[in-house]
C-alpha cells in the first residue's frame, strides 16, 4: 500500500478517501493483465528449444497467480520473485538466486528484460548476457543487445 501512497503523495493527491484502496483492488485484479502478443509464441519456441526459462522479478509474491492465470506460468522452471524472496533487482543475490535455481553459471545464462538499470547492467557485470527489449524505444542509445520485439529473441539468442 506504500506504493500507492507514495504515488498519490507525488501527484498531490489525497489518500483517505479510499483511492488507495481502489488502486491496489484495480492493480490486483488479475483480469487487467494481458500478454503482449508475441509472447506465447516465442516462449511456446524457446521451451521447444530446451531452454530452461525463469522469470526473475520486482513483484508481489501473486505473480505466480498471474502467471497461472496467463497460462505461461509452467513454462517458467526458475521463478523468482522479489516479494517472495525478500531480495530484489538490482541485488546481485537475486540473479545469483536464479541461476542456482537453474543450475547454470552466468556465463551460460542471457537475461532479458525491459529496464537497463535492473535487467541488463546487474546481470551484465555479473557475467551474464543481456538482452534488452526495448518496445517502446525508449533506450535507443543502449550499448548491447536490444530489440523491439520479442519475436526476434530466438533468433538473436541462436546468434549469441
């Protein structure tokens, strides 16, 4: 609920007339998600590889509920989630965490993710590969890998 306060606190905005609340019902309500739509595919593509895929993530222990309720959830064997393991990015501990859990060095591990500060500089410096999906170009001077769609995840990995 702090996120939300903060939140309100910064566009000035009272919170005890039960926005707050409001808020988190609308942000928990798992019918308000949807996957992008090359999504499926490309996870349905990289599982068919026999890639181990993980999802390491900033978020309230419920994502594994998304997840399922997505119909992705199983296709993830390494799931850490920030609310659940009391770590959370940029910590080194939780990438290191995901890679015990998959059983891989970072050498042989590429993280994807949206965001440089959290998915590619901590990663990166811990030697892992790093891929950037920047669908909105909202880092086009980003030095490494980067794409705009995740359809071109598999081919890029394949090249790496």
């Amino acid at each position: 609920m702090g996120v939300y306060e903060h939140m309100l606190d910064a566009l000035g905005l009272p919170g005890g007339d039960g926005l707050r609340d409001r808020l988190y019902v609308a942000f928990t309500d798992l019918d308000h998600y949807a996957l992008f739509d090359d999504v499926a595919p490309v996870l349905a593509a990289l599982t068919a590889s026999d890639l181990t895929l993980g999802v390491v993530s900033n978020y309230e222990p419920w994502l594994e509920e998304l997840l399922e309720h997505l119909g992705v959830r199983d296709l993830f064997s390494v799931r850490v989630i920030s609310g659940r393991e009391g770590v959370e990015k940029p910590d080194p501990a939780i990438y290191q965490l995901a890679l015990q859990r998959a059983n891989v060095l970072p050498s042989e591990a590429v993280f994807v993710g949206d965001n440089p500060e959290f998915d590619t500089d901590p990663p990166s410096a811990l030697g892992m590969a790093t891929v950037l999906i920047d669908r909105r170009r909202r880092h086009p001077a980003h030095v490494g890998s980067r794409i705009e769609h995740l359809a071109h995840l598999p081919s890029m990995l394949e090249a790496m």
